[in-house]
C-alpha cells in the first residue's frame, strides 16, 4: 500500500480527535457557578430569578431539534459553526455587559441569552453524536461514551485556561463568558476540516478505542489530584492547568500514531487495497454509503439488519409505546441526577459541607462514570446485549441512592452523590447508543434532541419540589435551611421518582427483549 492511503486509514481518528476536542469545551453551562454570583450583581436579581436563568439554559434543549433537522440536511461542518456561532452571541453578550462594555442588560434580554447559549451545546452535540455514527459505525456507542466523558472535564478546561491566561483565579469572572464565546468558535473553525465525509474507519479499533481510554482515565485522574492535592504547590501557577490543557491538546499525535504502530504490526495496510477476496457491501448509515467487510453471508447480513433495527420518523417516534417509556425513564433517571447535581450548593451548605468537596465528588465521579460506559457499550456492541438492559443495571443503585441520602452522616452523603453522580454520567453517555438502537439512525439528530427535551421538563419539574421544600423548612424563603430537614422530604420524593424509572426500565427492557434475542441468534 502506498503512502498516501495512510491519511485515508486516519482520517476517521482524526474524526475522533476532534469530536473529544469539542466535547471538551462544549459543556460552557458547567461554568456558570463561577459568574452567576457576578451576573447576579450586575442585574440586580433574587436568587429565585437567578436560578430561572439556569433553567433558561436548559430551555435552549427544547429547540435542540433544530440541530437535528439542520444535520440531516447541511454538511456537518455548517452545522457545527452554526451553533459555535448562536453560543458566541448568547455568551458574548453577556460578557460584553458583565464586562460594563454595554450599559444595560434587561432580564428578559439575559433570559433569551441563556436560551441561545443552551441551544448551542445542542448543535455541537447533534454534530458529534452523528459524526460518530458515521465514521465509527459499528463501535459509535464506544466512540460517544469516550468523547463524551471529556465533556465532564469542560469546566475544569475552562478554569485551567483562565489561570494558564491570568496566572490564578479571576477577580473579574467575565473572563468566563469571554472563553465561552470564542473558544468553542475557535475549535469548531479547527475541527470543521475533519467532519467531512470520508471512508469510515476499518474493524481494527481495538488498539486505538483502548489508547484513547487510558489517556482520559490519566487526564480524568490528574484533573481530580490538581484539583484536591497540594503536591503541585511548589511549580509555578501556570504549569499545572498547562499540563491539563497540553494533554488534551496531544491526543492529535497519540492516537493516529498507535493506530499506525497497530497497522504496520498487523499488516492491516492491506485493507486499503481493493480486490483482495474481501467482498463488500454497502449499509446506508445517515443516509451515507459505509462499506464494511462483507464475506460472513447470511448471518452477518441479518446481524447488521438487526442492528439498524427500523428507522422512526418524529410521527412514528412520538407514536411509539418505548418512546415514551424511554422518555420517563430518562427523566427519572438522567435528568433526576443532573437536577441533583444543580443542587449541591445549597445540599452541602444545608449539611454545613464544603460545596467544593460535595461538587467534586459529583463532578469526578460522573467523568468516571462516563469513561467506564466505554467497556461497557462495546461489551453491548460485540455481545449482542441489549443497552436497555444496561440502563436497568444503573437505574437500581441510582434509585437506592436517593433513600441513602436519609441517613444524617456524611459518609452516606458523600457515597450517595458519588454513586448519583457515576449512574448520572454513564447513564447520558449510554443514552446516545439507546435512541439509535432502538430509533434508528437515519433521524437520529432530531430523534435524540427530541428526548433531552425531558431535560428542561424535568430540571423545571424536580427543581421547583426542591426549591419549595427548601423554602418551606427554611422558614418561607427568608433565609438558608439548615439541617437534615432541608432535603429529606425531597430525597424522598426523588427516590419515588427514580425507583418508578427503575420500573419502567425493566418493562422498556422486556418490551425489547424479543429484538435482543434475535440480534444474540444473529438470523
């Protein structure tokens, strides 16, 4: 093989590079804790209006469906700068105020802002999830499950970034907003070149799936030790959140390189080489032509068939019994546990605990959670085993969860949210692989955006219980709650919620458990 089929071998893993790249930046809602304090100032506002700007945020998931019809019909890389530029408006404005370069920003102004900015993790996300899809099309669940636990070390990246630019943390918080507004911009202008269409990648993925697992699980472990250990007290301010940055930034040069290490040892070059008894044949996935290995007859055929399962449109969607299973067990499961996480200020100072030690305990183990969803979607992928069963085996610990959180002592407040938090990650990265093996592929841009509607929903739903019960035993909204009391009526409350889910998941699960046994017998 000549050497100029290499860029076409590596190509879909530059794919990947970019896809974990902008996963890394697109989570620009995790850093609203650190201005919403500052913005709260300037607009002159009650923490209860505050708290309607982060469901505005979520809000902008009601409209994630426009992504979704602009993937189908635009090239991917339009798409994405689209959104790159709908979250450069809604942040830029913002800083421009906080940054008292504008006069005055009027709340409903900020509102809408907070839309914009939500719906714009919306677009990058739809772009991610299909290219995935596209160049991954047998291992795509694995693929999203890798990117997207990058996603939950946005907020660090963006911390980093401010002290690698300011030398320590900020006084001024605008500079938060300035980053969301251009940085996303910036990566989307360097990632667009490898959205193209291309050739997707080969059935040799073993080597480069495992390479990019250990180095997020590094990067996921050194974030958490910079974050909580003194040891990096001694080197200059700059070097540790450089460290941070530089090892995400050298993803570019690992991953294509192991993979050609793996090809040369393998002599898997010869793949790239047409006629070689390899006979081929076409599947359509997002209504572009893949080719795979063909050769396996029947039984591959079926395998396959069986995978792709039926395509649903947004009618046969919405008319279908496991949707709306899958919708509330969504709701009460992932979208229960982000609406915890929101709520870990107010949970920790209730409990008279640091709300960074409780915030990082959620944060960490979500990461984790999402990166060991990896294994476990290819276990699903290559075992024929159902992901519906999956989200059952987190559903139950997430639901006894809740009831744990009871118990007054730290230890089981602390296990609590870092089961919460680990369920929470793993179940939002599994969720992508779920909407397409059950809906199809070919819609799945507006399908799943479809589904995180319930996020919004929920966050309104589960937010206002705990927003009123907090109220209610801190004295009518007078001041702070203090004690056990503040949330033990709401734990209880979200536990019954989640153990519903739990329910619905096992009948969502035997609902398909029919279409698991024919994809296992693979005829």
């Amino acid at each position: 093989m000549g050497s100029s089929s290499i860029p076409v071998l590596l190509f879909p893993w530059l794919t990947l590079v970019s896809i974990i790249w902008l996963q890394s930046i697109n989570g620009t809602n995790s850093v609203f804790p650190d201005y919403s304090s500052q913005l709260k100032s300037r607009l002159k506002i009650s923490q209860v209006k505050l708290n309607y700007l982060t469901v505005a945020s979520d809000a902008g998931k009601l409209f994630g469906w426009c992504s979704g019809v602009a993937a189908r019909h635009l090239p991917l890389w339009l798409a994405l700068m689209i959104g790159a530029i709908i979250g450069s408006v809604g942040y830029g404005v913002q800083f421009l105020f906080l940054a008292s370069k504008i006069a005055s920003l009027a709340y409903w102004q900020a509102f809408l802002l907070c839309v914009l900015a939500g719906n714009s993790v919306c677009w990058i996300n739809t772009v991610c999830y299909i290219a995935a899809m596209r160049k991954f099309p047998v291992d795509h669940g694995t693929v999203v499950c890798l990117a997207t636990s990058y996603a939950a070390l946005s907020a660090k990246i963006y911390i980093a970034m401010t002290q690698v630019i300011l030398g320590g943390d900020p006084s001024d918080k605008s500079i938060y907003l300035l980053l969301n507004s251009i940085v996303p911009i910036l990566t989307g202008a360097i990632t667009s070149p490898f959205l193209k269409e291309s050739k997707p990648a080969g059935p040799k993925t073993r080597a480069g799936l495992v390479t990019i697992l250990v180095i997020a699980g590094v990067t996921g472990s050194y974030a958490v030790v910079e974050t909580a250990a003194p040891v990096f007290g001694s080197m200059p301010r700059r070097l540790p959140p450089l460290i941070l940055l530089v090892m995400v930034v050298l993803l570019i040069i690992f991953v294509p390189l192991v993979n050609v290490i793996e090809w040369i040892k393998e002599g898997s070059w010869s793949l790239a080489r047409e006629g070689e008894g390899v006979e081929k044949s076409v599947i359509k996935v997002e209504d572009k032509e893949v080719d795979r290995e063909g050769g396996a007859g029947c039984g591959e055929e079926e395998r396959w068939e069986t995978w792709v399962r039926r395509e649903y449109r947004v009618r046969e969607l919405v008319a279908s019994m496991e949707f709306w299973l899958y919708f509330l067990v969504y709701g009460c499961g992932g979208t229960l546990g982000l609406v915890y996480a929101n709520n870990l200020g107010q949970i920790s100072r209730s409990r008279g605990i640091s709300d960074t030690v409780l915030v990082s305990i959620s944060s960490s183990f979500s990461f984790f959670g999402k990166l060991f969803s990896a294994p476990l979607s290819a276990f699903s992928s290559r075992h024929m085993v159902s992901r519906p069963a999956s989200m059952v085996l987190l559903m139950i610990p997430m639901a006894a969860s809740f009831f744990l959180l009871l118990n007054p002592t730290k230890a089981c407040l602390f296990i609590g949210t870092a089961i919460i938090g680990m369920c929470t990650g793993a179940m939002t990265s599994i969720a992508v692989s779920v909407t397409s093996e059950l809906f199809g592929s070919e819609h799945f841009g507006v399908n799943h955006n479809i589904l995180i509607a319930n996020i919004p929903l929920g966050s309104l739903l589960f937010g206002y219980i705990a927003a009123f019960i907090y109220d209610k035993e801190g004295g009518g909204g007078y001041g702070p709650c203090i004690g056990t009391q503040c949330y033990h009526k709401t734990f209880i409350i979200w536990g019954f919620f989640c153990s519903l889910g739990t329910i619905l998941s096992f009948v969502l699960y035997i609902q398909t458990k029919k279409w698991s046994k024919k994809r296992e017998s693979g005829c």
